[in-house]
C-alpha cells in the first residue's frame, strides 16, 4: 500500500523547504503558526490543514493539487526562480 496522504504531504513540505532552503521557521512566519507548531505538523503529531495546504501552495508558486499529488510532482512542479541554486545565484537568504 501506498502512503497515505498525511505522510506524503509532510514529506512533500519537506522536500519543497530542502529545494528552495526554507526553514521551519520561514514556513511558520507563511502560515501564521510557531517554529513549533510546523515542527509538529512534519513529525506528524498534528495534521496540516487544507487552509495550510492553500497558503503553502500560493507561497511556493504551485496548485494545492500539486501538493497533494506528492513530493516528486511538486518539486516538478516548483518554478525555478523559487528553487535554492536560482536564489543562492542571486544571493537571495532565507
């Protein structure tokens, strides 16, 4: 059996902070939350929430579908300008 979509969108947020070198602490200041609280979301001790899904998506330049659909078809899915290797060119830090 596949994964479920809880863990495949935890892993999805996961591999979309290491492309673009955000950290839980950026994510959290997107959404609203703590450091804490997205650290709880990614070890799976709380659920992300569809609005989660929505404001990640509008952030990293994706549909929430995208999201969904795991992390492989959102990373191909990622614009280049958000990846880490365009933003380290341009010297841009987060």
């Amino acid at each position: 059996m596949g994964l479920g979509l809880e863990e495949s969108l935890r892993l999805t947020v996961a591999a979309l902070m290491q492309a673009t070198g955000d950290s839980q602490r950026a994510i959290a200041s997107v959404l609203g939350l703590t450091q804490t609280q997205v650290s709880r979301r990614q070890s799976g001790a709380t659920s992300w929430s569809l609005r989660d899904v929505d404001v990640l998506a509008e952030y990293y330049g994706v549909a929430g579908l995208d999201l969904l659909a795991g992390p492989t078809r959102a990373c191909e899915a990622l614009p280049s300008a958000r990846r880490r290797s365009a933003n380290a060119e341009k010297g841009v830090a987060r």
